[in-house]
C-alpha cells in the first residue's frame, strides 16, 4: 500500500492485480515485453501521461521483491493501462478512479462500487483458465496486505464463486463497461482458446463492439482475441 493512504476497494483493486500477476500470470506480461512493453504502453498513453504519479505508485505499492517484485509491478501497470484505455473512449468515471489510486482525490462510494466489479472482472479473468489452487490463493491473498476483513472475505467470496459474465454485465452500468471489460483483460491476455472464449463472452454480455475491444486491447499493448 502507498505510504500514507487507507485501504478501500480502490486499494485492494490494486493490490489483488499485484497478487494475481505474480502468482499467475507473470510469464505472459514477460511474452509481450516484460516490464519494458508495459511502460511503454503507459508511456504511449495520452491519458496516463497526465499521470506522473502512476510510475511512483507502481514503485511504492508492489515494495520488495519478496512481494511479487517486477510480477507485482506488471499488474499494478497493467492496471493504469486498463484505466488509461477506458479513459482514452471517454470514461470519465475511469480517470476519476486514476485519481483515486494514484492519490490525487478519496474513494468516493461510487468509486467503491466500481472497485468491486472490477475486482469480480479480473477475479474471473483469472479463473478463465480453470480454478484458482489453494496454494495460488494463498500468494494472492498475501498481496492483499492491509486490506480490511470486509475487503478479504468479498474477494474470498469470489474467489469461490463460478464464473457468470452475464450477472457482471447486468450489474455494469453502459457508462462502465469499457472499464470493466479492460480490468478482465489486463489479467487475462486471451492467448489460449478458452480465455479467448471467456473475454469474447464478457465483451458480448457487455454489449462491447470489435473495434472498441480492439482499441481496450491496443491501449494494453496485447492484441485482441480472434475468438
């Protein structure tokens, strides 16, 4: 957590995409560039170029090596890059959640309710490829650190429940979908046929167009899934 700063569903947002990409997905954001491809793509980001404080958040947030190291870094990055995409169609709602994480503004409750569904987006993105081992769920849960009982037992909760795009879609208003849409997709590359399956059904449920997949996809420097 970054120094000074309280944990919320905003900050647990955060921690959990250090937890996931360190314990998961680590090899994949090493086959699209490593940590170099991902600062680019923040870097090429006009949204994100607003925000100088995204690179110190990334630093401070993810520590030490013991906690996932440049794993951990890679998903708080792939994070602003989801946030930064969704921003760049004109969610503003995403660039107030930027604000929220990288220490500009407080969590509002709104801001809360968006951490939570995003925080089920990427929980199923990281299922996609079958369940998430106990040993697995342990390392991601360390990466939670400060997070409150409430925090835990919500991402807990989903953790054990089966994937359903079609509840999240309903629960997302239209204002958010890129933004929930983007969060799955930074965890969850689609480079296998069954994650490409599950991002092609979120997208559908979500009633997301190609050419806008194509362009959340771009802003995380990952094609899209032909699926």
């Amino acid at each position: 957590m970054v120094e000074g700063q309280e944990m919320s569903f905003v900050r647990t947002l955060a921690a959990l995409a250090a937890g996931v990409a360190a314990t998961k997905g680590y090899e994949k954001f090493r086959q699209g560039g490593g940590m170099g491809g991902l600062q680019k793509s923040l870097q090429d980001n006009p949204v994100l170029a607003r925000y100088p404080e995204a690179q110190r958040m990334i630093e401070q947030f993810t520590g030490s090596a013991a906690r996932g190291g440049e794993g951990a870094q890679a998903g708080i990055a792939q994070l602003m890059a989801a946030l930064g995409g969704a921003a760049a169609t004109g969610a503003t709602q995403a660039t107030s959640m930027l604000d929220a994480l990288t220490g500009g503004t407080g969590a509002t409750d709104r801001m809360e309710d968006q951490a939570r569904l995003m925080i089920r987006a990427m929980i199923m993105a990281a299922k996609a490829d079958g369940e998430i081992s106990p040993e697995e769920w342990r390392q991601i849960e360390a990466h939670l650190g400060d997070a409150t009982p409430e925090e835990r037992a919500f991402v807990k909760a989903e953790m054990e429940s089966p994937i359903d795009v079609v509840g999240l879609a309903r629960e997302t208003e239209e204002s958010l979908r890129s933004q929930v849409y983007s969060s799955a997709a930074a965890m969850c590359r689609g480079d296998s046929d069954v994650e490409a399956q599950f991002l092609s059904g979120l997208g559908g449920a979500l009633m997301l167009d190609l050419d806008e997949r194509k362009r959340l996809h771009a802003s995380l420097g990952i094609p899209a899934p032909k699926v």
